[in-house]
C-alpha cells in the first residue's frame, strides 16, 4: 500500500498562474482532506470530502477549488496563485467508522513558492 | 480564542529519559478526539496516538502515552525512552463531534533529543 500519494513534491509558480495539487489514496477512506501548513501556524483545514461526491470549505478556503474525482482522488486547483499561496500543502483521507472520523493519514507534502 | 494551545514552542530532552508535551484545549462539546502527530525535518506527518473524549483509560501506542485530564482540559503527550530519532516536531490536533470532519490543530513544540 502506497498510502497517500500527493503530486507535485515541488512546484514553483509565478503571480496568476494557475495549477492543480494532485491527491490519491489506496486505503478505500470515505474522506479527504486538504491543509496548508505556514510557519508558526500548524496546519489549517482548505476544504474537505466527506465522502465520494460531497466537498465542503474549511478554515481557508478562499483563493481554492476542489475536486473529488472519485473515491480515491481529491484535487486542489489554484486559479490565480499568489504569494500569500506559498506554502506546504497537505492531503490526508481517514476511515468513516460509526459514523465517527478518526486518525487522518498524510501524504508527503507539496512545497509550492508563489512569486 | 483558540481551540488547541500547545505552550512549549520548543523542548530538549536527554536520549534515554522520558520527556512530556504539553496540550490544552477549548470545547464545549461532550464528544471529542485528540490526537498527536509528529513531524520530522523530512516533512510527513505521523499518526502517533488518540484518546476520545469518553475513554476510561489513558491511550498508550508503544512508548507513547497520552496523559488525559478531562477536567482540566488536558491531553498531554509522554514520550519514555527518548530516543534521538523522536526529534521533530510534535502537534497536537482535535476533532469535535460537531464538526466531525474538522482537525484542529495546535501550533506545535519542537523536540530536540540531545545524545
């Protein structure tokens, strides 16, 4: 098992550029999840599936698009990037249990620069 | 007013001794979960224990625990044996039944194991 795969590792874009965060996951998790993670701010929820078909916004979510594609794939598309985007993007999926989440699986990371 | 405070930005343990990570949060709801991940400088994030909200026992995962004080609004993390691998960052997280699909996490302490 691969776990969560996440593509790109590292990206750079400039001003107005436009992209697409790539996640995939082999565990069968109804949920997914996208974070960004900033210097001295731990990781902030962008947006969230709860399961196949449904997204919902998160603590950040401005400035973002989702897609979930399918069970195993959610996407994040940045439009227009800008500096204030430069960050470390995570994705994460965890299992639906008796209707209860729990532990959240990460993949790797993307480090994107906006300049 | 936040929801996780984890008030050591930064600690340093001696290899062998057992080390604690401080965790405090913030709800009003009777059914929650906390967990703790660990970061290394490689980036990934690492599931490494949970306690619900209506747990008897303190979680233990090995040489991890998790000291749960429920009146105090405490989920302290207990690390025994330390070990130089277990420098990296540490984060506590937690999701309200309310919010099921949401983590919140705190901003994290950054442990350094000294040989």
């Amino acid at each position: 098992n691969a776990g969560v795969t996440q593509t790109p590792k590292f990206q750079v874009l400039k001003t107005g550029q436009s992209m697409t965060l790539q996640c995939a996951q082999d565990m069968n998790h109804n949920s997914m999840y996208w974070y960004r993670q900033d210097p001295g701010m731990g990781l902030r929820l962008i947006y969230y599936s709860a399961s196949e078909g449904t997204t919902d916004k998160g603590e950040v979510p401005n400035g973002y698009n989702v897609s979930r594609l399918n069970k195993r794939e959610f996407s994040l598309r940045l439009e227009s990037a800008a500096p204030s985007q430069t960050s470390v993007y995570f994705c994460a999926s965890s299992a639906l249990r008796g209707g209860w989440n729990y532990e959240q699986y990460f993949g790797p990371g993307t480090r994107l620069t906006v300049t | 007013a936040q929801k996780i405070t984890q008030t050591q930005p930064g600690m340093f343990v001696q290899e062998k001794e057992a080390v604690t990570l401080d965790c405090t949060y913030d709800t009003s709801d009777p059914s929650y979960g906390l967990f703790w991940y660990k970061q290394p400088s490689s980036g990934e994030m690492i599931f490494l224990i949970y306690q619900g909200s209506y747990d008897q026992q303190n979680a233990t995962e090995g040489r991890y625990s998790l000291n749960f004080q429920k009146a105090r609004k405490s989920a302290n993390l207990v690390i025994s044996a330390s070990q130089l691998g277990d420098s990296a960052m540490y984060f506590c997280a937690m999701r309200e039944a309310g919010s099921n699909y949401k983590l919140t996490f705190g901003k994290g302490t950054l442990l350094t194991v000294n040989p």
